[in-house]
C-alpha cells in the first residue's frame, strides 16, 4: 500500500511506498519500485499481473545455469536475466542490476527460498525484500490474495475478468468432479528408478483446493515427511489411482514406462504462480483430465 505520513507528524517521514509482507516484515521504500528482481514463481505472477520482472531466480532444486521453465507460466523467458539460486545466486549480478524490491517466497518460519539465509541477509542491506508465504496450512485463495495485495501496491489493476475466469474453471472443476466422485486422484514427483514421492494433499495450497472443490485425491500412509511420503514404485501402482498429477518440475525424475502404461496422467506444477490465470489454467487442466478418464 502507499501512504504518506499526517502533515506535522513530528514522530513518522513520509515515505512513497509501503507493505507489510506475510514475514510481517514493513518494507518501505522511497517511491513505488518499478524494478523488480523476482523467484520465478512470482516474477509468473507479476507477468500474469501485466507487470514485467527485470530478472529472476530460482530455487536450489533448479540447475543454477538456466530457469525452470515449468515453473515460467506465461512469463516470456528469452532475454530475462537470470541470477542463479541458492548457493549459486549471483550476488553481483543481482545487485549490478539494480533492482529497487526483490519478491520472494518463504515457505515459513521468515527464510526467503531460493537465497540462502546469508545472501538474504546482505540483499536485504542493500535492497527492500517482499515475501509471500506459500507454505503449510495456507489455502490457495490466501496464497493470491496476499500476492494480489502486492502486485496492486505496484500499479497493478484489479483484473475482474481474471477473476470471473477463475469461479467459472473453479465451477467446471466441481461439476466434474460431482459426476464421479469413484475417481481415484494421486500427486506425486518422481525420485528415481526405484522410488516416488506421494504428495499429502493438505500440505499443497493447490492440492487442497482440488479436495476442497471435490476432487477425490488420495493421501499417501503415515510416514516421515510433512510434505511428502516416499515410497517403492509398486507401492504407488497399488493404490491404484485413475489419474496422476506429475511433477513437471525440472530436478523431478522421470516416470517409469511400466508405471505410465497403466495410469493416465496430467502435469503439475507445485509452484504454481500465485495468479488468477495460473489458478484457472491448472483447474482447467485438472478438469480437462478428469474428463478424459474412462
């Protein structure tokens, strides 16, 4: 949000540009930042926004040396700087560039991801650092509505067709689901050869938005991992799904041939963008899924 201080205020300066992110953390600067360095996940929904990063980052799962396209959306990646990640983020570059707010994600406990906490700690000395919490126990309604807050503090428009878009696919979805609720649904991201990680539903906004419009998602046995359950290919075979949401992320392994003979499958991006047309596009892709389970 903007703001300026009351005329007199003996205590508070004016400042142009204010917001609090989801770390509760007031970042404040001069003007409205205009040059913005982004985790590729939200420099997407900055792009869905109709606002344009001037450079991203990625994750540490990524390969330092390219973005993940998977995780792009929409976002147009020829010519857009690239910064690394993790332990091989650029700091130099980063700060060459001269980005006045870097647009972070933290999937809780403050840690911006994609920057290790040493790196953060010097961006943050140098340049006003935003964090959207994507983490456990957060729906996906909240995930872009804390976005959204942002990306109008920085000139964006309200997109009331976006949003007409999204409670239409959300509708689509609910009714297909309804058809059928036998259907058995399983979200995973490849190890390797010999083992996969099933995803728990509740521990993905975007899962649990696609329990909470009806679709019957499975929930892998109690074991290790809040996020996941790893576990033997056969095992995964043995519950027996209809359809599978597969990670499409780059460091996300392939599937086994004699897996994906006897499954049908959709893409799934567990970084989706927190937008109202990244949204609609996977609950689309969901629908269109469903309906073509036999």
């Amino acid at each position: 949000m903007e703001s300026e201080s009351a005329p007199g205020s003996p205590t508070r300066p004016a400042t142009a540009w204010e917001f609090t992110d989801d770390r509760g953390h007031l970042v404040v600067s001069a003007r409205r930042p205009t040059r913005l360095a982004a985790y590729i996940q939200v420099g997407a929904a900055l792009w869905d926004h109709g606002l344009r990063p001037a450079g991203i980052f990625g994750s540490s799962h990524d390969d330092p040396a390219a973005p993940d396209p998977a995780k792009a959306g929409e976002l147009p990646l020829a010519g857009l700087p690239y910064y690394g990640a993790g332990a091989a983020l650029d700091l130099d570059a980063l700060l060459a560039a001269d980005p006045d707010l870097i647009v972070a994600v933290t999937y809780g406990g403050g840690q911006t991801y994609g920057i290790t906490p040493e790196a953060a700690k010097h961006l943050e000395e140098h340049i006003p650092v935003v964090a959207v919490d994507v983490s456990l126990g957060r729906t996906l309604t909240q995930v872009r509505e804390s976005f959204a807050q942002l990306a109008r503090s920085l000139g964006a428009a309200p997109d009331d067709a976006a949003e007409a878009e999204l409670t239409a696919a959300e509708q689509r979805l609910t009714l297909r689901a309804a058809a059928d609720p036998r259907l058995r649904v399983l979200a995973l991201s490849s190890a390797d050869a010999d083992s996969v990680h099933l995803a728990r539903p509740h521990a993905w906004p975007d899962l649990s938005e696609l329990t909470g419009l009806g679709v019957p998602l499975l929930e892998p046995a109690e074991s290790p991992g809040a996020n996941w359950s790893t576990v033997a290919w056969s095992e995964a075979a043995a519950l027996a799904p209809d359809l599978v949401l597969v990670d499409v992320r780059a460091h996300a392994g392939a599937l086994p041939a004699d897996f994906t003979s006897t499954v049908r499958t959709a893409p799934w991006n567990p970084e989706l963008p927190p937008s109202p047309q990244a949204h609609t596009r996977f609950l689309d892709t969901v629908t269109a899924a469903l309906q073509a389970v036999a």
